[in-house]
C-alpha cells in the first residue's frame, strides 16, 4: 500500500512556544497564552499538545484577534491527559500549538452566541475582536465564579448578557440552567442566527429547544467540545 | 472490581498476559486461535492449555463475551441486536441479510459525541467509547457469525472518536493470529475527524466511508457539527493525499433530504469536488427521527440524482433501506431510552 500524504498533514503542525501567562480563572479553570504568531478569525481554534508525538486536543482561541498573545481558556477533564498537564504548566514552559484553524465565525450579522462552560471561548474571542455589536451573549455555568471574563463583558454588552446559573444564586443571574431560560423565552428572533458551543449534551439540548421554538435548523450553527 | 477480559485482547496483548502469568511464549497464540479463530465462551475450553494455566487465567481475568440481550427482526429480515455494555449501557448491533452477502453494522461508542442534526444516536449523547472487546464481541455473538460476509463501522457513534480502539479490533479481525478477514470485508464510516483518519488510513487497509451529505461548508456545519473543525476540503484534501489502490475502496455517504441537498447544484458540486477522485456516492434515504425539522428526498428524486451523478461520471448507488421498523435503519440506531439518564448541568 503506497501510503503517502502530503498537504493535510501539515495543517495540524504542531510549533514549539512559551507560555507567556497563565492565570487561575476558578477552581479547575484556566487561561494560558503564548505569543500570536499569525493572524486568526475569532472563533477558530487551534491544537494543542505538551511533547512530540501526544495526540494533541483542540482549543478555542479566547482572546482578541489584534492583541499580542493567543490564549486558550480549559478546564481539568478528571482522568483527562492533557488538561491536567496544562493546568500543573507554568510560565515559560514549552507548549506546542498549531496554526489557527476552523470556520465556527461569526460576520457582522444579529446573532445570539450561546454557550455553556469554557464554551464561553470563542464567543469570548469574538467580544475582545469588537464583534459584540447586536449580539446577545446567553452563558450557561453552574456556579458564580463560572462566568469567565464577565468583568469585561457585562459593562459593554450590558442586558444582551445573560448568565444563567444552575446551583447557586448571584446579582444579575438567572437561576437555573441555560436550557430553562430558553424555554421560558415566549419570544425569539427568527430571522438572527444562533450560534451555539460547548458539550455535545448542551448542543443538542439547544438545539432541539430552538427548533421546538420554530427557529429554522438553518440558522443555527454549532461547535461541538468533543 | 472487575477482573479485566481476555477477549479483546490483540496477540502482543496477549503476549503480555502470557509473560506476566510465565506462560511459554506460544500460549499467546494459543489463546488467539481459542478467541478469534475457534470462538469459545469460555476459558475452560482451552484444552491445549494446562489446567494450571487455565485456572491462572481465569483467577486473573474474565472471558469478556457477552451474549446479546435482545433480539428484534424486522419484516424484511434485518435483525437488531442489543448488547450491554457496562451497567445500565447499551449498543445496538443490525444484522443486514441480502441475497449474496450479509452485513454486520457494529457500534463503537455508546451513543456519540458529535450531534448530526439528522441522527438518532447524536440525540442520546455520549456515554462511552466501546473496548475493543466489547466492538469484536458484536461480531463473535452474533447467532449468525456463520453466514457474515461484511462489516460496517456505521452503528452508534463515530468510530474515529475511539480510534485505538477500533483500530485493535480491526487487527483482532484481519489478522492471520485473529478471525483472519480480508479487510476488504470491512468499512469504516466517519463523519471526517482529520488526524484520526489519517491514522486510521495509515494503519489499516480497511475500506473508508466519508458522511458527506453536501458539497456545501456552509449547508454541511448546520447539519454536522465537525464541519466547524474539519471542513470539506481538509476532509478531501487528506482522502486525496492517498493512494487507495485497485482494492481499497473510498466511498461517501449521502443522506438525501428534501429540497436541501438533492438539488443540480449539489450534483455539479460534487462532480467538481471529487473530481478525479476514485469513489463511489452511496444515496440513503433520510428516516425521520423525532421532532426533526428535516424530511427525505422521495424515491423519484434518489433517481433522478443518481442517474445526474452519474452522467458526470461518478458511481452512485442507493442504498436500500433495511430494518425501518424495527428501527435498525440508517440514523435511526439509539439506546436513548434505556440510559439512566445522568442529567448533564451546564
Ligand atoms: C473544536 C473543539 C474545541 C475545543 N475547545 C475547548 C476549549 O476551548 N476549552 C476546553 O476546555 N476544552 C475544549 N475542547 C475539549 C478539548 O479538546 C479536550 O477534549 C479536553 O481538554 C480534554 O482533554 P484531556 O486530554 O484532558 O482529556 P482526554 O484524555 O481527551 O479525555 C477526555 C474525557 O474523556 C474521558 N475518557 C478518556 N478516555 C476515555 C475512554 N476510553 N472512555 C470513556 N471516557 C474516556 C476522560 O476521563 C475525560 O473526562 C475542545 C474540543 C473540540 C473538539
Ligand atoms: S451520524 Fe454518526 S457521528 Fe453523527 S451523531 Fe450519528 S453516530 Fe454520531
């Protein structure tokens, strides 16, 4: 069997970094950057490994398309491979990561980014890249300290900022999961795209609430943690 | 806890137990040709082993076959077979008899992680991913192991998202040590994980199936959530980087939905898409599943497609739908319903 190939393989090559900042973001969560290389659409991800020869995980850019680092936000899978090791990294350390890839992104259009967990990510990209204008942001977490970058994002997104939260009660939150808020909604925009990320449970869910709600399956668009 | 099974198990593995317990090297193959070749249900009928070794293997581990634990047939003879799998898990198998052949559709992961729009099993969830053992299993329990020509990786979940797994149970199915099948016999389906089905194309010569279902980005990551990630044209970029030979087959998968994809357009896009491409299309029938918005293109349209296809120059067949009764058809495989649904918070 001739088993060569050339093109695809080079697009998930894995190139040799050093984490510029790591931060604590809750208990298990994190956000680690190195410095931006190339250029990236919010919402593309990239892939990520520790050494040569790991089968490296996919992470969504969380940060801005013109600043100067690239940053992914994880959370430590338990029994997991690499989000353990990630999270015991520190600054400095080498991390291999590819070139951004993927076309979960979003134009200058009405849309509703909706998210639960570190699914916050892309959407997050997408808020720091100056994407926010008629979007509303819907995110799912289940206890206060979940809502990842909300010191940034409720004072400029305002009401169109929704965090839904499942087991604990907090100022400005929906108490109770994402999915109750979106059935509780007599109301949706039809006619505006929703894009949805995170657990395939979460996906799902949404989606079939969406369609029940008669949203057309053609504007909804997903990213899948798998 | 549970002593770990035997069945499953790939010679090296093998090798190992045979090391660990100090068995003479050759027991190794001894036991493949009483698991794979010989299909025993227990360790107790090893006889060329000493009885010795016998009890050290069973003090040490578990067969690991598991008889499936329902059965349904459907009208048209498809039969549906349900294997546990752990607690409270289950799979689905579906036995597809035809005139000259006979099919095995296998799972590999206990629901799937990737929510197709148009699929039952994406609506379960994902529970697990299946052992080698437990994907073999389908096969050597099936009443009718005897009269199987072929085996499809189309059942419940996406075979590359448990890649090493399913890769040891296409070695324990191909190799001269294991059931020694032509992997000629056997296709893989996938919905186009790139790095794996690198993998998968590097280390088996098994038959690959792409889910396709559009030409179109932008139509195809509204219906399969991968398209995010793995767009068309890496899917075909990595297909095309290899030489499937005269004997190696690469076929894609087509569900055919009304006034969606079963349009000119997509014939003139597939044409150009796989131009020069060495493959065949495989049109199946949409089976509704609950509360989709989606429907499927009538006989008369598949027909028409088909033969559009094919004028450009492209084999196309249409798969006929088998077991839709009993729920064994295409997209329509789950065990939703017997999982203790573990509310997922988010
Ligand atoms: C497009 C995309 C974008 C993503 N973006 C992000 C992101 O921005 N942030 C983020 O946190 N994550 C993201 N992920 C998920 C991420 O890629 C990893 O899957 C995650 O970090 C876990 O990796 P791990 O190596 O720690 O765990 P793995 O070793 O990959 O294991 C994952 C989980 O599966 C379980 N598991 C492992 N093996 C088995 C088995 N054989 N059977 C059953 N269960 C098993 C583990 O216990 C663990 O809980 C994304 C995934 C995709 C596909
Ligand atoms: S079509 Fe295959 S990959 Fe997609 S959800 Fe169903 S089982 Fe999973």
């Amino acid at each position: 069997m001739a088993n060569s190939y050339s093109t695809a393989k080079s697009d998930l090559q894995l190139v040799p970094f050093e984490i510029s900042r790591k931060h604590q973001l809750a208990e298990d969560v994190y956000l680690i950057s190195v410095p931006r290389k190339s250029d990236f659409e919010a919402g593309q991800v990239v892939a990520v490994s520790l050494s040569d020869g790991q089968t490296p995980r996919l992470y969504s850019i969380a940060s801005g398309n013109a600043g100067p680092e690239i940053s992914i936000l994880f959370n430590i899978k338990k029994d997991g491979f690499l989000s353990p090791q990630l999270a015991n990294s520190k600054e400095g350390d080498r991390i291999l990561v590819s070139a951004p890839f993927g076309n979960f992104t979003c134009r200058d259009e009405k849309a509703c980014w909706i998210a639960s967990g570190t699914g916050i990510a892309p959407f997050a990209s997408m808020f720091f890249s100056g994407q926010w204008k008629g979007k509303t942001l819907i995110h799912g977490g289940r206890t206060v300290d979940s809502f990842y970058f909300q010191d940034d994002i409720a004072p400029v997104m305002k009401e169109s900022y929704i965090r839904c939260c499942s087991q604990e009660n907090g100022l400005g939150l929906y108490q109770g999961r994402l999915t109750s808020y979106l059935k509780e909604q007599t109301y949706l925009d039809l006619s505006q795209k929703y894009y949805l990320c995170g657990s395939p449970e979460m996906v799902v869910d949404v989606r079939d609430i969406l369609i029940s709600k008669k949203v057309p399956f053609e504007n909804i668009i997903s990213e899948i943690y798998f | 806890m549970e002593k770990p099974s035997l069945f499953g198990k790939t010679l090296d593995e093998l090798k190992q137990v045979a090391s660990k317990l100090d068995l003479p090297k050759y027991a190794a193959k001894q036991m493949a040709e009483w698991l794979y070749k010989k299909n025993v249900v227990s360790i107790e009928e090893m006889s060329n082993l000493s009885k010795k070794t016998r009890e050290d293997l069973a003090t040490n581990f578990q067969m690991g076959k598991v008889a499936h634990s329902k059965e349904q047939v459907s009208v048209d003879g498809t039969k549906k077979y349900l294997f546990p799998s752990g607690q409270n898990k289950f799979i689905e198998a579906a036995y597809i008899p035809d005139e000259d052949r006979a099919t095995l559709c296998v799972s590999s992961q206990v629901g799937c992680k990737m929510g197709c729009l148009f699929c039952m099993t994406g609506k379960q969830g994902f529970q697990s991913n299946l052992s080698a053992g437990e994907i073999v299993n389908q096969i050597f329990s099936l009443p009718e192991k005897e009269k199987l020509t072929n085996i499809v990786y189309m059942g419940m979940g996406e075979p590359f998202d448990n890649l090493q797994e399913v890769l040891k149970s296409l070695e324990i199915l191909t190799s001269e040590w294991g059931a020694g099948m032509s992997p000629r016999r056997i296709t893989v389906s996938t919905i186009g994980i790139v790095p794996a089905m690198e993998e998968f194309l590097e280390k088996s010569e098994c038959h690959l199936a792409v889910s396709l279902h559009t030409p179109f980005d932008e139509e195809r990551r509204k219906l399969m959530p991968i398209n995010t990630v793995y767009p068309i044209n890496k899917v075909l970029s990595e297909v095309r980087s290899w030489d499937f030979g005269k004997q190696r087959r690469l076929s894609f998968e087509y569900i055919m939905f009304k006034d969606l994809n079963d349009t000119t357009a997509h014939v003139n896009e597939l044409a150009r898409l796989l131009n020069g491409l060495r493959c065949r299309i495989n049109l199946i029938r949409f089976h509704p599943i609950p509360d989709t918005p989606l429907l499927s293109s009538d006989s008369e349209k598949m027909e028409s497609f088909k033969a559009a296809l094919e004028v450009k120059g492209i084999t196309t067949t249409i798969r006929r739908s088998r077991g839709e009764d009993i729920y064994a058809a295409c997209g329509l495989l789950s065990t939703k319903e017997l999982v203790k649904k573990e509310e997922s918070d988010y």
